[in-house]
C-alpha cells in the first residue's frame, strides 16, 4: 500500500504517525508531502525580474510556483530548464528550508514507530488541493491522510482544502482531527 501524508506544516507528527502505524504493513511506501503556499503578493512583490526568476527556479525543481499568478505562468509556458538547476537562489533555500522544517517532524515521527517515510515538497498558490490530488495520481496513493484545518484563510467544518480533498480524491482519505481542549466546568 501506498500511504501519503499530506502537510502544511499543522498536522500534529505524533498523531499523524499513530494514524500512518494503524495502517502501515511491512512493505508500504509511506510519503510525507508538504505543501508550501507561496502568496502572489510575494510574487507580485519581486517585480518582472523577480518573477521571472521564481518561475525559472519553479521549473527547474519541479515546483508549480505562482499556480494562481497569471505572469508567472505564462513564463513558465515559455521557458525551458537550464542543464543545472539554480540551487543558489534565496527563493528556493528558503521554500526548502520552511518545507523541510515542515516535514522533519513527521518523518521523526514515523521513525520512532519504526516506518521509514521518505519527505518532498512542492510550492503551490492558491490551488492546494490540486495540487494535493496530483501528489496521489503521482504516487498512486492507495491512502492520503490529511489534517483537519491547516494554515488557510477559511475554516469551516473541515476547511476547503480537507473539503475538496474528501470529495475529490481518487484514494480513501483519513482525516486527522485536531485535539479538542476540555470546556472546564
């Protein structure tokens, strides 16, 4: 079984270990797969040249950087990767240096109970869940696990990321809900 946890940095390792190890036979490849939410702001903010190099570093990683910035994905379009990715970039340490953070805590976690899982990342805008269902075709996830509420902006039962992953995702989805904190009486 294919077994991938889904991340953006809230989902609370030893919960979601507990939750991996319930399942998790020896044999099963397990994923931690964190995505990074990269604002257009920032993008916006870095200006043409600034864009441009984002969109360069996007497609060199594999990333899809500025999946809602129109700019950046018309220059994505139109640009072909150099023969060495530009590893030098302020942009891409500090998306893998947050992702990595991000993910370490989960992979300890699974380590600790004796599953080794094996981190990625990819950096997204605005279009989390797709890129959440493209992680599963691509991994051929047999089952995603997911955090209740992430990092979003709306939060609603479920939030609309964990919402559109429930209804859309080709594989059985498990969701990890935050602990609930006691009302004293």
């Amino acid at each position: 079984m294919n077994i991938l946890v889904a991340t953006d940095g809230t989902l609370e390792p030893d919960r979601a270990a507990d939750a991996v190890a319930r399942w998790y036979v020896d044999g099963d490849q397990v994923t931690v797969f964190t995505v990074m939410n990269v604002p257009t702001e920032f993008l916006r903010g870095l200006g043409n040249s600034g864009v441009r190099e984002a969109a360069q570093i996007a497609l060199e990683a594999g990333q899809t950087l500025g999946a809602g910035d129109r700019a950046a994905e018309r220059l994505i379009g139109t640009m072909t990767p150099k023969t060495s990715p530009k590893t030098d970039s302020p942009v891409l340490h500090a998306m893998a240096s947050s992702a990595a953070e991000r993910t370490r805590p989960i992979v300890s976690a699974l380590s600790d109970h004796g599953i080794k899982a094996k981190g990625t990342w990819r950096g997204t805008e605005g279009k989390t869940a797709n890129t959440i269902l493209a992680k599963v075709k691509e991994f051929g996830a047999d089952l995603l696990i997911i955090g209740s509420h992430g990092l979003g902006q709306f939060e609603g039962l479920l939030g609309s990321t964990g919402t559109k992953l429930v209804r859309l995702s080709p594989s059985s989805v498990l969701v990890i809900r935050k602990p609930t904190v006691e009302a004293e009486s």
